[in-house]
C-alpha cells in the first residue's frame, strides 16, 4: 500500500512546526485531489492599489477569450500571465453617495454604502455600513486553517485622518477595522512558528532557523516518500530558508533606535526618505504565496497602496512630495500617473507570479484561487465610479473563465462581479451581496463556468 500522507501534516521539533506544501503521498490516485477525498482549497485575495488608472489606456480594444483580445498599454506587465486574467469592463459602482474614493473602497470591498462620521480637520471621513466581503468569505473557507485571514499592507503612506474606510480593506464589522501587517520579518514570524527574535535588539534579528528545529522529522519523513515527493519538499524548504535569506537582506535605514548592522534585517524601512515598495512588495508577495499553498489562510486582503494616499513613486522624476494622488489631480502630469499604473501592475504581476510557481496537483496556487485587483476610484482625476477597473486572477480551481475580457452594458452592478467571486470561491452559500443601490443578487454568470 502506497504510503499516504494527511494534507494536514507538520514537521515539529524543539517547539517548531512547519507546513508542507501539497505532496503526491496526500493525493489520490489521480492527483487530482487529497487522498481523503478533500478538493484542493479555494482562495479568495483582494489585491488593491490607490487612486484609480487611466480609462483610455487601461481598457484592452476587444472583448473575447483567447486570441480575440489583447493586453492595454497599462496592463502590459501581465502579459506572461494573461491566459490567467479576466478583464472586467462597463460596471459601475452603484452605492449612494458622492465622495469619491469612499464610495469606491465601499463598493468594492462590501458592495454598501458608507457612514459619514466627524470629519475633524479633514475634508470627510467615514465608515462602512456593512463588514468586508472577505470576512463573509472567511466564516466559510477559513474556519479550518490557522489564520482565518490575513492582512498585509505594502505601502505605508496610508490616509487614516478620514476614517477607516480608507485606511482599511477588511472590516470584521463596520465598527471594527482589521490592521493590516506592513513588515514582512513579522509576517514571517507569524507564520513560521520557532523563528524567535532577541527583544533587546533594535535590529529585530532573526535568531533561530525553523528549519534547524524539525530537521530530524524532515529526515524521516524524506525516508518515505517517493522521488517527486522528496523534490518537492526539498523545494518547499530551500523556498522557506531563502525567503528568511531575503527578509534578512532588506535595506535597513539608520534611526535613533538602532546603528546600521552588519547584515541588514529590518523590513519596510523608508531608505533616504523613500519607501522600498518593490522590494517590500516581492518578500511580501513570496509569503503570502507560502502561506496559501501550506493552507495556513484561504482569505487576504493586500493593500499594496493605500486610498488617495501618500505614497510616491521618485522613479518617475515626481520628487518627494509629489505623492501619486497628487499627480492624478494635475492634467499635465498624467503621463505619469499612467506609468504609475504600469509600476503597481508589475508589481501585481510579481504577486501572480509567486502564486503561479507553487505547482498543486494539476494546478498552481494561482488556479486554485480567485483574485480581484481594483482601485478606489475609476480615475483619479475626476473621482469617478464608471466603467471601474477590475482585473481577475485565477479560475477558483475552474469556476471561473479566465484569459478573457469581459465588457459589460449599461452600467452593470460591480456587486455582480462580488457576488460571482463569493460563490466561486465559496459556492451557492452566497445568495446575494451589498446593501441599498449597491445589492446584487445576480452573479456574472458570463466569467462562471456554471
């Protein structure tokens, strides 16, 4: 008898324990799916960046599947992944209100309007009336991995003088915001239990290897798998152990609290003034990918750039206080505004990529998953909510076409598009999403393959 694994087995040692990557010892015959009959696991990642795109240079000219359609100039950093893309067009967001990239982060993470709140100094500020779709998605898929889900931030420039709707993606309820975690050492550290920090070292040195505390059940699991199962494993350890390397080799930038080390640790420290988005996006990127494919969470929100927000892309010649939400309310300068949606885009393509390059069974972490990248606002420049832009990653493990775009009529519901990921991702649990004008109780059956 073929020697069988549970998908849920840990290497342990000396207070570590470490997830495996999906094995053939877990799978049944076909590989098709886990020996005890369980499916691959289904997830949901919202990917968001601030400020919206430009329309003309964002929509791709044909609609269709396949060859019918080509990538836009804004979306050309995914073309090695466009037979993974569903391109949404022709939705509107459909709540109440008027208040720009509120209205926008609303609609998109709950499919309901917003509720003002004090504004203080500031020109508005509000909060949900509903809690975040993940966290519905999360009391169906997550309530069986060790993060029911995760919150991960990229950019730090974020507005929290307006309330949280824009400073937050995933909401328990409209009252209690998630934070998200910004550095990707304690990312690490939540998810690989055993890597320990010295809390007298401003450097925030990573200490023990996990690896060095299970190495003696690695080498007794190793006795009994076959070859592929021995080189995926060695595959899934040699990926931890250099992602440790990477988070170690960040940029670190000296401050009052600790001396520029030897060997560099910290992690989302500005250099110069200026955050390391690229960098910081990649290590993050890697992590989330792992903690998917070890099933420690099905459900993330990742905020790579916040809601109008701070951040700034120097790159562009913008200077230091020429944030990108600054630029999209100057005619003359959306030239670069546009190569700021050709950045983050290369930057979603990286996450895609880590995903994709995590094989499971006949699939990739990638094809396994549903993810939606938006924005806060169609275009920046005029605050607008139609024709708003949502990309699609992943078929959900097949519920969902993908290398197609999709243009819809009249204005759809972007609370359709919603809906269609809940139920791909979390089947026909979900009836209906959102409240008020933004409700929706009737999926895009045209990017479903059922």
């Amino acid at each position: 008898m073929a020697f069988r694994l549970s998908r849920r087995w840990t290497l342990k040692g000396a207070g570590a324990a470490i997830a495996l990557p999906t094995l053939e010892a877990m799978l049944n015959s076909h590989g098709t799916a886990y020996a005890q009959g369980q499916q691959f696991p289904k997830r949901y990642v919202m990917w968001f960046f601030g400020n919206g795109v430009n329309l003309p240079r964002w929509r791709p000219a044909a609609q269709g599947q396949g060859n019918a359609w080509q990538l836009s100039e804004q979306l050309q950093p995914l073309a090695a992944l466009k037979d993974q893309l569903i391109v949404v067009g022709g939705c509107n967001i459909r709540i109440a209100g008027k208040r720009g990239h509120h209205d926008g982060v609303a609609a998109m993470v709950s499919g309901a309007e917003i509720f003002p709140l004090p504004a203080g100094n500031a020109p508005y500020a509000s909060r949900l009336t509903q809690r975040s779709i993940d966290q519905d998605l999360a009391d169906v898929i997550g309530t069986q991995t060790r993060f029911k889900s995760m919150q991960l931030r990229v950019s730090k420039r974020i507005v929290r003088g307006e309330g949280p709707t824009l400073a937050f993606l995933s909401h328990a309820s409209p009252t209690a915001p998630l934070e998200a975690t910004e550095n990707p050492v304690t990312l690490f550290n939540q998810l690989f239990t055993g890597v320990m920090n010295s809390p007298n070292d401003p450097r925030n040195t990573l200490r023990t290897s996990v690896l060095d505390a299970v190495r003696d059940e690695t080498r007794t699991l190793q006795t009994k798998l076959g070859a592929a199962d021995k080189a995926r494993l060695d595959q899934h350890l040699t990926g931890i152990s250099e992602l440790r390397q990477r988070v170690q080799l960040l940029p670190v930038a000296p401050t009052g609290a600790c001396r520029v080390p030897g060997a560099a640790t910290q992690t989302n420290v500005d250099v110069n003034g200026q955050e390391q988005i690229e960098a910081v996006n990649g290590v993050m990127s890697d992590l989330m990918a792992m903690a998917l494919a070890c099933d420690l969470t099905r459900v993330v929100t990742y905020q790579f750039s916040g809601s109008v927000g701070f951040h700034t892309f120097n790159w562009l010649g913008t200077g230091p206080r020429a944030s990108e939400h600054s630029l999209t309310h100057d005619q003359n300068e959306q030239g670069k505004v546009s190569d700021s949606v050709v950045f983050s885009m290369r930057c979603f393509a990286r996450t895609l990529t880590a995903m994709k390059n995590i094989t499971e069974g006949p699939s990739t972490v990638l094809g396994n998953s549903a993810v939606m990248c938006t924005s806060d606002v169609s275009e920046g420049f005029t605050h607008s909510g139609q024709d708003y832009p949502i990309l699609v990653a992943g078929s959900a493990g097949g519920a969902l076409r993908t290398n197609m775009h999709y243009r819809a009529t009249g204005g759809r519901n972007t609370s359709d598009l919603l809906l269609s990921l809940m139920q791909a991702v979390g089947g026909p649990t979900f009836t209906g999403v959102g409240a008020g004008s933004g409700r929706s109780t009737t999926p895009m059956r045209e990017i479903m393959t059922t």
